[in-house]
C-alpha cells in the first residue's frame, strides 16, 4: 500500500478547483496522508514554463500523480511514457500516475466519470437518439462516454463545426462501440433535439460568463432527459427549464466528482467513497 501520496493538478486558472480538496480529504480517510497542489500557469512565478518542464520538476520531485487540465490534456500525452486504450483514443488525458521507477502512465477519468454519473443519476434513461451540443475538451470526453454508454445514434453540434465532425468522425471510428455519430449545423438543432431521447450539454452556456441555454428548450418533451456538464453553477438556466417541464435531469456534479473518484483509485490502489467525495465537491457551495 501507498503510505502517502503527493499529487498535483496542472492547468490555466484553477486556483479554485475543488479537485485537491476531495483527494486530500478522501486520501486522510484511507489514512494515507495526502498532499495535493495546484500548480497553476495563470500565477506570475509559473510565467513561460512549459508542460515538459512542469511535468519532469513533478517526476523528479517524487510525485505519485497528476490531474492535467485545459490547455494540456492533449499535448501532454506526448511526454508520458504510456498512455492507457481509452484516453489513447480520443486523444486527451486528464490522470497521469507515476510510478515509484518516474515512469509514466495517461488515463482519462473524464470520461469513465462522465459515464459513471450518468448511469448513477439517469439509470435506464432510453440511449436510442441523443444530442450533444459543444464537441470541445469535455465534448470529446462526454462524446465517447456516450458511445460507451451504448447510445445508438449520436448528433453532434457546436458552433465550430469541424469539431462536432471530427468528433463524430473519432467516435465513429472505434467500431467496438457501434454508436452512428454525426455533426449537424446549429440551424438544424431544434428538430435533431425534439425528436431525441436525451440532451447533453457540453459547451460553457449557462456559466455566469454565459448566460442562456444553449438549446431552445420549448422542444422538450416531458420524457426528454437533460444533463449538463457545467458545474459553475450546478444549476444551470437549461436544467431549471427542463426541470419545469418535468424532465429528468444530471447536472455537473456527477462528471466531476466521478472522475475524481476514478483518478483517486488510479492514483491510490484504494476504492474512493461515492457519498464522501460528493460531500466534499457540493461542501465548496453549488
Ligand atoms: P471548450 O472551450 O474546450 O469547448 C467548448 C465547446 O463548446 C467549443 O467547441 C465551442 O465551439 C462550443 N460552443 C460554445 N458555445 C456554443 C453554443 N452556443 N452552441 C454550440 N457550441 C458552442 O470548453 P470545455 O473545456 O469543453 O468546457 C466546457 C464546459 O464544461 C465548461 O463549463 C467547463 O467548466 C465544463 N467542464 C465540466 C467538467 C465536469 O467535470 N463537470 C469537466 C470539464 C469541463
């Protein structure tokens, strides 16, 4: 067993993140002392470091594990030294474990944690049509979660198009899935979403910075299921207005707790508690 672990998060402006506290008190209940430190580019004394650099200092310095975060998931993948099937395939890593030799391997708890949110708070929600609107950082992840998930038909929209077609064009690709993915214009997403199962939210609409929905919700039916990935507010604009119209919804708690339940195992050995970690996210205030 592990007799304590220091962990970090790389990313751009995440001095907020509730990530180190959830590891820290999760790790203090396994009683293995836990460090877990956010080294942040947006801080003056990081000015110009790059990621390699970011990266060896954290190997050489002993870490156990890294959390890697917008603008990096993608490019860190070149520096590691093995990187595990699923987060090879959509090409992003969000957990890195290190071992005791400094060798290291990618993961990607966003997606198993977005599947695992979903399955606990929309069990046997109907997966024949869903749309998904944003095909960006988490889009991918939430894209091929859904394709695991074992959504039949998946429309894909975003503002930047050719991302919503790269995507669907990368999901369909893994054939094991059997998920028809497709890209459709913004002006076709009313009628893809009216006829559709489910709704994901995958763009940053309903932040504070964005207001609004990003689907006309006057679509819905009441037998249509909502989730959100935004989790700056928990409840969203598009959530509260499905919710009225008696959808089921899954805001973004679900996602971001479960990938830091998965990434706690990968990084521990040790079974993360559901009820503790949530605990821990929502005692930061929604
Ligand atoms: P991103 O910038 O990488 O991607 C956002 C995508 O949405 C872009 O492709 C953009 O073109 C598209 N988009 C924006 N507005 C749109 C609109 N009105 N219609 C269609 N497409 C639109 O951002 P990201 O990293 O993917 O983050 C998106 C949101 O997900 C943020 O609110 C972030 O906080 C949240 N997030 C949540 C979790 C979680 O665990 N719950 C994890 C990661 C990100």
């Amino acid at each position: 067993m592990t007799p304590s672990l220091l962990l970090g998060l790389i990313g751009d402006g995440i001095s907020a993140s509730r990530t180190p506290r959830m590891h820290e008190n999760e790790g203090a209940a396994h009683s293995i002392p836990t460090i877990y430190r956010t080294v942040d580019i947006a801080e003056p004394r990081l000015a110009g470091a790059r990621l390699e650099e970011l990266l060896n200092a954290a190997i050489r310095l002993g870490f156990d594990g890294l959390n890697i975060t917008h603008p990096f998931k993608q490019q860190v993948i070149g520096f590691l030294d093995a990187v595990d099937p699923v987060a090879q395939r959509i090409g992003s890593v969000n957990t890195v474990v290190i071992d005791g030799q400094g060798h290291t391997t990618g993961h990607n708890t966003d997606v198993t944690g977005f599947a695992a949110g979903f399955r606990a708070g929309l069990r046997g929600a109907a997966t024949e049509a869903v749309v998904q609107i944003g095909a960006g950082g988490a889009g991918r992840a939430v894209g091929f979660a859904l394709a695991e998930l074992g959504v039949a038909e998946l429309v894909i929209a975003d503002t930047d198009v050719d991302r919503a077609r790269g995507l669907a064009a990368d999901i369909g690709a893994v054939a094991a899935v059997g998920t028809r993915a497709r890209a459709i214009g913004l002006d076709e997403l009313e009628a893809a979403a009216a006829s559709a199962n489910g709704i994901v939210n995958a763009t940053p609409v309903g932040m504070k910075a964005y207001p609004g929905t990003p689907v006309d919700t006057a679509v819905f039916g009441a037998d249509t299921w909502v989730a959100d990935v935004v989790y700056f507010p928990l409840e969203t604009q598009l959530l509260a207005e499905a919710r009225a119209k008696g959808c089921r919804t899954l805001d973004g708690s679900g996602m971001a707790v479960n990938q830091a339940i998965d990434a706690f195992e990968l990084f521990s050995g040790q079974k993360a508690d559901p009820a503790r970690m949530r605990e821990t996210f929502l005692s930061f205030g929604a």
